[in-house]
C-alpha cells in the first residue's frame, strides 16, 4: 500500500504546530497502525529528520498509552480498538490519512502526536480509590458478598484504561465517560460506599477544574471507547452526584 | 447542595430540569391549539381561562418565562464554556460516525427556536399583553379563533412556523432522552422511552404543522 499521511507536527507545548505532508510505500496490510509510524520514522531518522513523537507502551490495547485521532476518529476507524491494534488492512491503497494528536484544552500538546493527560491522574487521585488498611488483618475481598449484576457492572466500568478517546471525540471535551466509569466502579460495589458521598463530589469538582467540557448526551464516547463503556455509567455518576450533593 | 448549580453536572441537571418542564407545556399547548381544530367555541372558552385565571396568569406564565429564559441562556453558556473546552480544532473531524446530527447541533437548532419565539410571541403574546395590561380591555366574549385564523392566511407565516416546527422536532430527537440520561435515567426502561420520545419528537411537531397548515387552507370563521 502506498499512502498520504498528514501529519501534526509540534516541536514543544509553545510551538504552534502545522500539519506536514508524508509518503510512505510498501506498507503491509499485515502492520499495526503504529508499526507503519514506526516504518516512517526510520525514514525520518534515516534522512536525519526528526522522527514523530507519538505515545505507546503495550502495544497490546490495554496500557491505555496510545493516542492519536486518525480520520477524524480516537483511535481511528476501527470499533472496539485502541490504535496499536488498528491495522491497515482498514485503509485502502493510495488514502490519504490525517493523524493529529487528541485535542483538548485539559490535553495540552508536549510533542507532535503527544499530549499530556496527567488531567486524569488528578481526577483519580480526588477520589477514585477506597481507603483498605493493608496492615495485615485486611477482609478479603471474597469474602464479602456482592450482587452478581452489580459485579458484572463494576467490572465493566473498570475495564476503563484512560486512554482519553472520550474526551477527543467529544465534540465538548468532555470526560464524563471516564469519570462516570471511575465513580461507578466503586459505587457498585460494597467496598465503595463508605467513602462513596466524597468520591463523586471531588472527582467531579476535578474533572470541572481541569476544563474539560459539559456533557450533552450526543454518545460520541461510547462509540469510539475501545472499551466498550456504557453511558449507564454516565447516567449513574449523575445520580450519585446528585445524593452526595444533597446529602452534603 | 449550594455548589451544584456551579457544576458541570448541576448544569445538566438544571438543563434536564426545565427542558421536561417546556415539553410539558410544549404538550398542553398542543392540545389547547388542536381544540382550535375540533371546536372553536371550546377553543374560545380554553383562551380567554388561560388568558385571564389569575393562576395561570401570575403564578404559571411567570414560571414558563423564567424557563424558557434559563433553558436558552444556559444552552448559550454551557456551548461557550465546551467551545472553550477545545482551543484547536481537529483539521479532519468525522462527527457523523459516532453520533447524530441532531445531538451535534442542539445550539443551531436551539437558536432557530429562540428566532421562531421571538416572531411567535409578536403574533400572539405581546398583542394580547398590550390589549389585556396596557389598553385595560376586557376578552370576554373575544374570538380568539378568529384571531388565530387570521394570522395563518398568511402563506409566508405559515412556512415560518412549518420550518420552526422542523427545527423543534430535531431539537427534541436529541433533546427528549437526553433530558432522562441527564438526571440519571438509564436503565431497563430507557429502550421503551427512547421509542416514545421519538414519537413524542415527531408527532406534536407535526400536529402543530397540520394545525397551521389546517387554518391556512381551510380557514373556517
């Protein structure tokens, strides 16, 4: 395959970026969307450019590292994905495709295709943990029962990886998605609830102060989840924020 | 309690709020109107109560301009703070692939409906405000049918209210389960209600076109 690759290119967080104009030939459909970056970044370093910075780690779709917003879509054209497992057999010989960092004010760009999402590590660091003593004479977990609906749904809300596509494909930047994943998680379980008014109410405050956008219901971060995460999740996070808020 | 309005939750909430409070009136307005259709005399009789019960008139009518006000305001406010939310665009951005056209665009379809108020409430409201509190006259015995049949001989009118009502009902395809997903509704009830709210989008628009469009052509006195 032979393909057009527009590409965002940003020295650092201060520079205006633009994006640049890559061919690249022979591409196996076989490769994973990150292999064929790679292939065009020995190019770059062969013909002393400077390679395009882009975040991974895994490259098995669970480390939630990789990024990038192809065609218009987190994560690309693929359902249920993340990018290093969208391959190329999803683009046709001779396509164009821009690839652009994910974009939003709480994302700052460092670098090219990388943004900086520590915004969700501020998010989870208000709230979204239960406080165990590990002293040694802790429950275990098993021990105590838990609904199996309520199990079931507590494990989906925690296949959460962070990736962030839900806050790039929402047309508001919102992260609603990963929050309500993140309160629902707990709020399901029996472990949860004890901290359960606190949890909703900073992590919502957070999320509010980092910028991110509102919320309105268009569904777009359900779609490109590479998780499958409901907006039940969603739905939940605004019910248990309303009893915190009318509690506290 | 007293932060939630300054949340982003709070807001929504706030939005869902007074949107089923206007698809409630939305509902009753049809239904008065559609007795233009079937009945003027009780047509006659239903105006002149809403028109002059001192409930409806200081206590309900008071309500559904704070309302109306809030739910448009907010939806302004709410669109400037998510434009904030994204200082760069996307160079390419497929939005049709993961959501609808009408949930992308609430705040066009929203301001064609705050346009069509503002020509509504010129034809209807702010005469009979004029006439009732300014010129002090009384209504007994108006005909307000008369009124209203009027108004749409105009064809020009009439093809304003028939695209404001296209504009209503893309709003509410959006808008109806929103509303519900916004205040925590989402459950093993939300299929069905999605189904009525589809319904609910596309049958009293369009029960306020065939009224229209009924007037102007038939324009029984």
């Amino acid at each position: 395959m032979n393909l057009t690759l527009k590409i965002w290119r940003q020295k650092n967080a201060n520079d205006k970026g633009k994006m640049v104009d890559y061919q690249i030939s022979d591409v196996s459909p076989d490769m994973s969307f990150l292999e064929m970056l790679d292939v065009l970044n020995e190019q770059l370093i062969n013909k002393g450019d400077d390679p395009v910075a882009f975040d991974h780690d895994c490259r098995e779709g669970i480390c939630g590292m990789c990024s990038l917003y192809i065609n218009g879509e987190a994560h690309g054209p693929d359902r249920g994905v993340t990018t290093c497992q969208l391959h190329m057999r999803m683009f046709n010989d001779g396509d164009t495709i821009y690839i652009e960092p994910f974009r939003a004010s709480a994302f700052p760009v460092v670098k090219d295709l990388i943004v900086d999402r520590s915004a969700f590590d501020r998010i989870q660091h208000a709230g979204g943990f239960i406080s165990v003593n590990t002293s040694g004479n802790t429950i275990d977990a098993n021990a105590i029962p838990v609904e199996k609906h309520n199990a079931d749904k507590a494990f989906e809300a925690a296949t959460c990886i962070g990736c962030g596509a839900c806050v790039a494909t929402c047309k508001n930047s919102s992260a609603m998605l990963f929050v309500g994943a993140k309160v629902s998680q707990f709020a399901l379980l029996p472990q949860g609830q004890v901290e359960a008014t606190d949890r909703v109410l900073n992590m919502v405050k957070q999320m509010d102060e980092e910028g991110f956008g509102n919320c309105t219901n268009t569904g777009a971060c359900e779609v490109e989840c590479p998780k499958g995460i409901s907006l039940e999740n969603i739905a939940r996070m605004n019910q248990e924020y309303l009893k915190a808020s009318l509690k506290g | 309690m007293s932060g939630i309005l300054n949340s982003s939750i709070g807001r929504k909430f706030a939005m869902a709020l007074s949107a089923f409070f206007l698809m409630f009136f939305l509902l009753q307005h049809f239904v008065i109107n559609l007795l233009s259709v079937i009945s003027p005399e009780t047509f006659n009789e239903v105006s002149y109560f809403m028109g002059n019960n001192p409930f409806v008139q200081f206590l309900l009518q008071p309500v559904l301009l704070i309302g109306v006000l809030f739910h448009f305001i907010m939806g302004f406010v709410l669109e400037i703070k998510n434009r904030k939310a994204r200082q760069i665009s996307y160079a390419k951005n497929n939005g049709g692939a993961n959501s609808s056209w009408m949930s992308r665009n609430m705040i066009w379809s929203g301001g064609a409906i705050l346009l069509f108020m503002i020509f509504h409430f010129n034809d209807f409201w702010v005469p009979e405000i004029v006439e009732k509190y300014v010129e002090g006259k009384s209504q007994l015995g108006k005909d307000f049918h008369h009124h209203v049949v009027e108004m749409f001989l105009d064809p020009l009118r009439v093809g304003v209210y028939v695209l404001a009502f296209v504009f209503l009902a893309l709003h509410l395809l959006h808008g109806f389960d929103s509303a519900f997903q916004s205040v925590g509704a989402n459950n093993k009830y939300t299929k069905g209600l999605k189904t009525f709210g589809k319904l609910y989008a596309i049958l009293v628009p369009l029960g306020f076109v065939f009224i229209a469009l009924y007037h102007h052509f038939f324009h029984i006195h």
